[in-house]
C-alpha cells in the first residue's frame, strides 16, 4: 500500500545541497592535500584494508574526482539517484577504513551515518522534478 506525502520542493533541493556539500569539500581536500590525507588514511586503526584495494594515493586521488563530480551532480538535482548510489559506494570504504576504528571519536562515525541516511532518501524515492508543493 502507497501513501502519498505532499513534500516541499524547496526542502528537497536544500537536503541535496546540504548533504552535497561536504562530498564537495572532501573532494578539494582530497585533490590539493593528497599526501595528508593519505597519511591521515595510513595512520587510521583500520586503513590497512585500503591497502587491499590499491595504491592510497592514486585510492585518494580517484575518490577526489569521484566525490567532486557525483557531488555536483547531486547538489544541481542531476541524475540524483545515481550520483546518491555513487557517493554511497564512496562512502562506505571511507566510513569503514577511517570513522569505524575511532571508538574514542564516534561522532565522525555517526555524522557518515546521518549523511548515508540523505543519500538513502535520494535512492529510495522518486522525487519528480515537478509537481512537488512549494
């Protein structure tokens, strides 16, 4: 059974800018700061399983490009589904190899949840580009 919910669309691009943002941000760092976040990648309890995936820097570089291109693309409402699929697929290992080991710090850890969480809103959902209550 489906139940309609009358949703602003305001509220919608705002979440997408919002949760885009820090995948933007991200992105910079990870492109103009690559040997310290490497470092930061290397010194995590857990970031020996990046390792297993490949060469950190070039691992640090290809996230980069990857966050800044699914992160615009998601902030201006382009294929959102599947730059929200993309950037849970970039998520995922950086949550896993960085937040998961910092049991003294765990609002990193939950701050990647509450963003998983807006990008699941984006996947799961149809959200037509009109049609939506101002």
């Amino acid at each position: 059974m489906t139940s309609k919910v009358m949703v602003s669309f305001r509220s919608i691009q705002l979440l997408r800018v919002l949760v885009s943002s820090i995948f933007i941000i991200a992105s910079i760092s990870h492109l103009f700061n690559v040997e310290k976040t490497v470092t930061r990648l290397e010194s995590a309890k857990l970031g020996y399983l990046a390792l297993f995936m490949g060469n950190p820097t070039i691992l640090v570089v290809a996230s980069g490009i990857v966050m800044l291109i699914a992160g615009i693309s998601f902030c201006v409402g382009y294929k959102t589904r599947w730059s929200a699929i993309v950037l849970v697929a970039v998520l995922i290992p950086i949550t896993v190899t960085i937040q998961m080991g910092q049991v003294t710090t765990l609002g990193p850890l939950f701050k990647n949840i509450a963003i998983l969480g807006g990008l699941l809103f984006f996947i799961l959902n149809d959200i037509p580009k009109k049609n939506l209550s101002s």
